[in-house]
C-alpha cells in the first residue's frame, strides 16, 4: 500500500474522530445554554428605568461588581460586553445587556426592561414607540451578491 494512502487514511480517521467530538460537545453546550435561558426566563421582572449611557467595555473596566468579575473565566476577562448604566428609582445600576438588543436600547430615555438579575433582556418604550436602529452599511461584496441574485432572479432559467 503506496505511503500516500495510508497518511490520507489516517488524516481521515482524526477528521472524523474531530467531527463526532464536536457534535457531542456541540449537543452538551447547546443543553446548558437552554438551561441558562430557561433560568433567565424564571429570575426575569419588568422594571422601568432611565437609560443614562451604553457602551461596549472590558469587563474589568465596566463598574459591575468584583464578585462578578471573579466569577468570570480568565479568558473572557479580555473581551467587551455591552455595559447599560440606568437609574432605577433613585439608584444608579450597572447592567449587562444582552447582545441582541443592545442597538435597540435607547440613551437618555426612559423605558420599561426586563431584567433577570444584573442582566438586561428586553426593553420596551413608555412614551411611545422606540427608535429603530440605523442598518448597517453593507459590503462591497454583499452588494455585488444581491445584485447578481436580483438578475439571476429576473431572467428565465433555460
């Protein structure tokens, strides 16, 4: 059997070993998110509150609590989160927002949140409809594949 055969056997046999690996640990990750999310969902109340400010800041440098920032694994101490700063009553909280919405969270407005924890997971505007935020700017790239879509979309197929 030529040497070639035998090192494309065995780079075969690691890629499927690296791909039932994933699946696996793909199924045990996407079970503790669904736990997660189900223990938000219980936790969660509605709250109104000011929007003071929002930014993206390192966890170290986004005011919330040392227990939390311990809590947090080393290697996602580096990365950004969507901070909200936010006057409840007469206190000023420091929220973590999720990612989904934080363009839809408007600053210097008042809202009604829902809030599980220290984390911020909807908002809903009181006086009136909120903002919705601006679209992006698409690619040169994206463009060019809609554009090729819409004229292959228009022509019959032969």
């Amino acid at each position: 059997m030529p040497t070639y055969a035998i090192v494309l056997m065995v780079i075969t046999a690691i890629l499927l070993i690296a791909v039932i690996a994933l699946y696996f640990l793909g199924k045990k990750a996407q079970k503790k998110q669904e736990d997660q999310q189900a223990q938000i969902e219980a936790m969660k109340q509605t709250a109104s509150m000011l929007i003071i400010d929002k930014k993206r800041v390192k966890i170290k440098e986004s005011g919330l609590p040392q227990a939390v920032i311990d809590q947090t694994p080393r290697y996602l101490r580096g990365s950004k989160l969507p901070i909200v700063k936010a006057k409840v009553g007469p206190q000023i909280v420091t929220l973590v927002c999720d990612e989904k919405i934080f363009d839809q969270v408007p600053v210097k407005k008042e809202v009604k949140a829902t809030v599980s924890g220290i984390y911020l997971t909807g908002v809903k505007g009181i006086h009136g409809q909120l903002a919705k935020a601006p679209e992006k700017k698409k690619s040169f790239f994206k463009q060019a594949l809609e554009k090729a879509q819409e004229k292959a979309g228009a022509k019959p197929i032969k």
